[in-house]
C-alpha cells in the first residue's frame, strides 16, 4: 500500500534558519534575531498554506474529472447488471475490445497449467478477469498513479482502490463461476509492512501454489497483469485463510465493505518482465 513520499526541500525557510543562526552569534541585539525568526515563521506558514491548498486542490480535480469520466461510462439499468461485490457475472459484461487478444493470451496459459484443464473453463475464466477488472476501473474512478489514489482513499476521498480490495472484488467475481479444473488462491507479498501488495493466483486443480498465473491490478492502475508467480519481482506466499474469509464475508446478507489499516509505500514498482499485460 502506498502514500505520497515526503518532501525535502531547502530553500527560503532553510536560508532564513541558517541567517537567524548566524545572526545570534555575530549581533547579540536580541530584536533583531527575534524579528527575523517571526519572519522565517511567518514565510513558513505562507508556503504551508500554499502547499496545502495545491494537494487539495489536485484532489478535486482528480474526482471532478473521475467522475465525469465514469458518468459516461457507466451501464444503464437493467435486470440483469452486474453486482461484483457479490460475484454474479452476466453476459452483459462483456470483456473490452481492447482487451480481447489479452483475454486470449490469458486463456491459453491457463490452459497450459494442465492436460487436465479445461479449456473452455480457461476461456471462461479470463473473459471474467478482463471484463470484470474493466468494469471495477469505472468503479473505483482511477486516476494519476496508484501511489495518488491510496492517499486518495487514506484521506476518505475515495471509498476503494486499495491493492487487497481490487484482489477481493476480484477473487469474488471469478469463484462465481464455480470451476471445477482450476482453483483460485490469495497471493500476498510482504505482509503486514508498506511493502505489501496481494494478487489471486490460479493454478490448476490440485496443483502448489507456486506453479500458477498471478493476476494482479493495483500496481497497473487497474490494467491487469498475468504471469507466473514465479517470476514476478515480490515474493508471494498463499493465505488461504485470508481467501475463504472473503468469500464467506462475501455470501453474508450485509457484507461490509469498509477500509481495513493499511501500511503504506513509498513507490509501486510495476513489472517491467516479459509477458506483463
């Protein structure tokens, strides 16, 4: 999970500090140092305030233009529209044209994990990923880094978007589809520190951990990455427990979807490796 870094500058406010300092020790006129500290002090304010209001205002911006951008985008009512928190997925979302040749290519190494997978669930599977990621971008109002929209969210800006709910909202849509040649795991990499990120991870039925496809968002700006866990830069671990307490949260009549404490990063580092969609 990830934060904006922390500012270090040196500027006015360091000239002035090092000038009341020097002062102190050649002019022993007190007024004239304490002049010059409410000063300093007084500048430091002036570039609070103005540092203040520019992150407040970048923040409406974001949601202005978020918002906007999901209106258009939005589906109209109908029977049949797509609840993702539950994990009902529907003919009518459908995977993005842009996307199509990504689905493919995501089918067919899912489909490679085994002999014994079938590939029609294969199929199935990544056409869920696709479209369902596609649809919770809209949702969650993506914009600028991810870094930008956890604080975002920290701040009680936006309500998700953290790196855990795109794999929850996730795990949850693609164990709607009840398969019965693969399994869905939950990848966690350095938890419980501000290096944390969390993936779902398909393998084929009966198959380690280790030996799946990752399908990992957040660090992608909500764009999904597949590729061997194997391979990718975090080192990931399963958590089943994690996973069957989403999916039984998920089955509840009032299930709650508020924020849990997060730890935060510094930067997200996306996978540069070949294969990274």
């Amino acid at each position: 999970m990830l934060i904006l870094p922390r500012l270090h500058t040196v500027g006015p406010r360091y000239f002035l500090e090092e000038l009341i300092s020097m002062n102190k020790r050649t002019h022993p006129d007190a007024k004239v140092a304490r002049s010059m500290h409410v000063f300093a002090r007084r500048d430091c304010q002036r570039k609070c305030s103005s540092i203040h209001g520019v992150v407040g205002a970048v923040a409406v911006f974001a949601l202005w233009t978020t918002g906007f951008a999901t209106a258009g985008q939005q589906p109209q009512k109908s029977a049949n529209r797509t609840d993702l928190s539950r994990g009902e997925f529907s003919a009518s979302l459908q995977v993005p044209r842009s996307d199509l040749a990504k689905a493919e290519a995501l089918a067919s190494q899912l489909a490679a994990l085994s002999s014994r997978v079938d590939r029609n669930e294969a199929k199935l599977l990544a056409d869920c990923a696709y479209a369902t990621i596609s649809q919770l971008r809209r949702q969650y109002r993506m914009f600028g880094t991810p870094i930008f929209n956890n604080f975002l969210i920290y701040h009680g800006l936006k309500k998700r978007g953290y790196c855990y709910q795109w794999s929850e909202d996730l795990l949850v849509a693609l164990d709607a589809l009840k398969l019965t040649s693969l399994e869905l795991r939950w990848g966690e990499s350095n938890p419980g520190n501000w290096r944390e990120n969390n993936c779902i991870v398909v393998t084929a039925k009966g198959h380690p951990f280790r030996s799946g496809i990752m399908l990992e968002c957040w660090r992608h700006l909500g764009h999904l990455y597949f590729g061997p866990i194997v391979t990718d830069s975090d080192p990931y671990v399963e958590n089943s427990a994690y996973a069957r307490f989403i999916l039984i949260r998920s089955t509840a009549p009032n299930a709650s979807r508020a924020n849990h404490p997060v730890a935060f990063q510094r930067s997200a580092e996306a996978s540069g490796k070949t294969g990274d969609h």
